[in-house]
C-alpha cells in the first residue's frame, strides 16, 4: 500500500563448470603451514626486469616452499556463493522511509546471515540520503550512509554499510563501498524518482 512494501530475493544460484586450461595444486602435506618471508631486492628486480614471467617466477618462489603436484585439465565445479534477501519498509510520508533487510550469503557449505535497518530521507526528484545500522560477521559498529542524486531519469548513487570501516581500514574486517547509475525509463511526465539503493553486506571471506 502507500506505506509499507516488502520485498525478496534469491540471487546466484548455480555454479560454475570449469573444463578446459584448468590447473589444480595438490600439496603432499594437507594442512601444513608455512612462512614466506618476501624476496630480496635483488631477486625482486630480476623477476621485474621481464613483466610477461613476474607472475609465474613469483608463484615457483613460493612453491619452493612446500611440496606440490600440479595437475593440468582436470574438470571441476565450483557453486557460486548464493544471496537470499527479504525486506520490507515503511514510508511516513514522500520524503522519510524506514528500511528492514535480513541478508544471508550461502558460500562454501556455511550460512553467513546479516541484519541491516535504514533510514532514507528523499528530496524530491533531487536528492536521496541513507543511514543505515548493519550487523554481520559478528560486528555491531557497523553504521552504513549512502548519498543519491537524480537528474531526471538518471540517478546517481554511491553507498558503503560500514564507513568506519573505510575509514580506519587497517582494524576492520570487511567494508564495502558501491556506486552506479539507474536509468528509469518511462514515457509519462509524472515519474517517481528510482528505489533508494540498500546496503549489501558481504561476510568477510566470500568474494564476489
């Protein structure tokens, strides 16, 4: 209705086959560990001096390190980390909207689930400002802000769910920040300005 709206959502579910130009380490000794101190300048400059075999001299100087067999064409799958969503809001008015979203990523036989609330804050066909509280990873200071600009069917937005996180980066776990454009296509003049952006919580470990 005017007020309240609920949404979900499943996202990337599937995986991938991996079939050709594969290559799989196999280490002699599962779990043993391991230190790499880094190269010397001068091994560091002679890799440097040819560009197109740095990756590969860095690589062999690490598996000197441990005992490995390589394995080349070996087929293999790899499940992509699956995003289920449900939210719901509601909208006191045309310019102030409260913002509920449950979050849970499924990577690697593990649940990783997360807890945001928003509130949003629209100047009308101008402006759009988000602040959100986001819980995940078992982190609780997580305070998320987001900023969109409109400018007619286009709209701008840049969000992150844990400016702390950007800005003392050396001591969190994870922080995310996302920006893009929404294009909103529509042939009548009255056009609602596009969805206010939710911030994404991604657990620390699951790459996108």
């Amino acid at each position: 209705n005017d007020h309240i709206a609920v949404s979900a959502s499943a996202l990337d579910i599937g995986f991938i086959n991996w079939r050709s130009k594969t290559m799989t380490l196999v280490s002699h000794n599962p779990g043993e560990t391991f230190a790499f101190n880094g190269l010397s300048l001068d091994d560091f400059v002679e890799m440097m001096a040819d560009m197109s075999t740095f990756g590969k001299k860095l690589t062999d100087s690490i598996f000197d390190l441990v005992e490995v067999d390589t394995i080349y064409g070996e087929k293999y799958t790899t499940w992509l980390p699956a995003r289920f969503n449900i939210g719901g809001s509601y909208s006191l008015n045309d310019h102030h909207r409260f913002n509920l979203l449950l979050n849970g990523i499924s990577w690697n036989h593990k649940f990783f689930p997360a807890l945001s609330v928003s509130y949003y804050y629209q100047l009308p066909r101008l402006l759009g400002l988000l602040v959100s509280y986001n819980i995940f990873n078992n982190q609780y200071t997580n305070i998320g802000a987001g900023l969109s600009i409109n400018a007619g069917p286009v709209q701008l937005y840049f969000i992150s769910d844990n400016i702390p996180g950007l800005l003392w980066y050396r001591s969190t776990n994870n922080s995310s920040l996302q920006f893009g454009i929404n294009i909103a296509i529509n042939k009548k003049r009255d056009v609602a300005p596009p969805e206010e952006p939710q911030p994404e919580v991604v657990p620390a470990g699951v790459q996108e």
